[in-house]
C-alpha cells in the first residue's frame, strides 16, 4: 500500500528537503492560468510539509508554455504563501538555493519536461533529480499514468510517499468503482474517444446508467447507421459500439445540435432524459463536456447537466481539464462532492489499470 505524507510527523519533516511533484500543465490565455483548480488542489500538502518544517521544492511539467516564470506570480497568489523560484530542477542552482534556505522554505522548479529524458522515465535524470533531496512526495496524480522520470523512476532514490492529494483521488476514485452499481450514473462525453470505452467495458456491471455525450456519442451514431457527416469520430471504436448498443444501461442521444454538418451538442430531449436520470442518481461521475462547450452556442447541454448535478442530491465526482474549467468558469466548482484533478489519469484509474505512479508508490502491494 502506499504510505501517505500523513503519517510523517514534524520530527521526521522538520529540515528536511521534499521534493514535491504536483501537476502545474495548466492552460494558459494571454499569460494567464485560466483554469487554476490544479494549482490550488495541491495547497493542503504544500502547508502541510511547510508547517513541520519541511524545506519543499515544488517540481511540475508544463506543456502551454517553455517555462514557469511568466505565470509564477500567479501561482504565489494561489497557494497564498511565499514561494522562490528556481530557473531548473537539478544542477547547482537547485542545490545552491536548498543550501541556503530555512525551514518552511518553498521554492518552484522549472519545467521538468525541458529535459527530454524526464519522458524516457530515464533513471539516471531521476537519479539527478533526487540528489538535492531527503523525501520524495507525489501529489500528481493527474500524471501518474505516465512512466515519467519524475513520477516512476525516482521512486527508487528516496524514500517515496503520497501527497494529501493524491490520496484523496485514490479514495474518491475507488468509492465511485466499488459502491454497488443501483443508483449509480456514469456521464462520459469529450474529444478523445479512446480513453473512454475502457471505462464503459468497466462500468458495465458497476454503474446503473451510462449516459453518452461529446464526440463519443458520434461512434454510436455511425455504429447505429446514421450519418454523421464531418462529425469528430473513431472507426477503431465502430465494433466496440456495435456490441455496446445491445446494452440496455447505456443511454446515447435521442437528439442533437447540428452545425456545420458537425453534431456539436445533445439536444433538448437527450437533456431532459439526463437530468431525470441524474436527480434519481445515488452518485454521478462525469467526465467530459457533452457537445462544443468552449462555444457558448453549443455549450446548452452541458450547461444544464452541470447545473443538475450541482442540484442533486447525488455525491458527485468529475474531472477532466475541460469538465473543470467549464464548471469553475459556470461558478459551480464548490457544489461538485470531489473534483478529480486527473483527466486521463480518472479514466484509466476508471477503467481498472493500474496507473505507473501508483505502481511505483507499492499501491498494488
């Protein structure tokens, strides 16, 4: 099993140097984060290890942009405390400001991923990444489904822990697969298809109600015979739909919103449907807008669907970096039971594999 953060004390933390990974691959608009659930998820840690006296350097990837330093300010903002930044993740400046620093001392590392052998889960860079240190903490887990230098192979240079973070999604997550399937609903909608018909096979003897939306429906659509036209698809996917149709809990669009020769939203029957389901609904986990939702034409069904969620009585569990900034940009996040920082990670730890991250923390064990 893996061992939390929680369970060391300030004797064992006071001093110390804890590397911290976190997952900061935020969106970025005109030099801005304009989703910041990630960065503010992981405050409870970071105070955590602050508080008993921990020196942490907070580590992270960012795809939107080369470097942290343009969005740094606001990432202090975020964690409301005072943070350094460092401009790498290993070599002198990393060791000369650890040297240097007091208890309670946070610093933010450069972009991991400048360095192509953070990808290559490569162990001598892992090994690099670690010298400076005494702890390791992950409280990524939006990442740990990828075999990273950072997130897998280092584990076998320090003594390696779960963040307060990660250990609430390993929670969440396992409550919304193992509680009994009566009452339970699964919303999956979305651009990438291939992530999300594992967890459909899964959910099949787990969940009560399997409601489709997104470019996901669009596979059920050509599957049944209808033309989608220029609509986003997968034809890797047509037989699995073939099959998956014969099952009655697996509800797909009675109507839609075309645009284009393109199906970019559910229609107001689908609507209906789903909010009936929803406010008979134990729990509801979502993932993925249910049409075009960054275009506010097309951004109805999902709208609605959040809205009844946030109004349920149902624990409610969503993720998925779209679901999080339409519902944070909705003003909804707060009326959300768990919101799961993990995208692709929710849906592969969803759909019953066994993530490397976790892997490498003994979860398994």
């Amino acid at each position: 099993m893996i061992k939390s953060v929680a369970e060391l004390t300030g004797k064992e933390l006071n001093e110390k140097k804890v590397l911290l990974r976190v997952d900061f691959n935020v969106p970025v608009e005109n030099g801005k984060i304009s989703e910041t659930y990630r960065v503010t998820a992981v405050k409870e840690t970071i105070n955590y290890l602050a508080s008993r006296g921990a020196i942490v350097a907070i580590l992270s990837h960012i795809m939107e942009i080369n470097n942290f330093e343009p969005i740094f300010s606001q990432i202090k903002e975020k964690l409301a405390r005072e943070i350094k930044f460092i401009p790498d993740c290993l070599g002198s400046v990393v060791n000369d400001n650890l040297s240097q620093a007091a208890a309670s001392d946070v610093f933010l590392l450069e972009n991991v991923r400048k360095y192509e052998t953070e990808e290559k889960n490569d162990e001598e860079f892992a090994e690099k990444l670690t010298e400076p240190f005494d702890i390791y903490v992950n409280d990524a887990f939006a990442v740990s489904h990828r075999s990273h230098a950072s997130v897998s192979a280092i584990t076998k240079f320090l003594p390696s822990y779960g963040g307060l973070l990660l250990m609430k999604e390993i929670e969440n997550l396992t409550k919304a697969i193992e509680i009994p399937s009566e009452g339970k609903t699964v919303i999956l909608g979305g651009a990438k298809i291939e992530t999300k018909f594992p967890v459909i096979k899964n959910f099949l003897d787990k969940a009560e109600n399997i409601l489709i939306g997104g470019a996901v429906a669009n596979v059920f659509f050509k599957a049944r015979g209808v033309d989608i036209k220029k609509s986003l698809t997968d034809d890797n996917f047509l037989e699995d739909a073939k099959t998956l149709l014969k099952e009655k809990k697996l509800v797909i669009p009675d109507d839609y919103v075309i645009s284009n020769d393109m199906i970019l939203d559910i229609g107001q029957k689908t609507i209906d449907k789903f909010i009936k389901t929803i406010s008979e609904s134990k729990m509801v986990i979502w993932n993925g807008p249910l049409g075009k939702a960054e275009i506010s034409e097309f951004s109805r069904g999902s709208e609605r669907i959040a809205k009844a969620i946030a109004d349920s009585d149902a624990f409610s569990i969503v993720g998925g970096g779209d679901t999080i900034a339409f519902i944070e940009k909705m003003g909804l996040i707060d009326k959300f039971s768990y919101i799961s920082t993990g995208g692709g990670a929710m849906l592969e730890f969803l759909a019953g594999k066994l993530l490397p991250g976790l892997e490498a923390l003994n979860y398994n064990e």
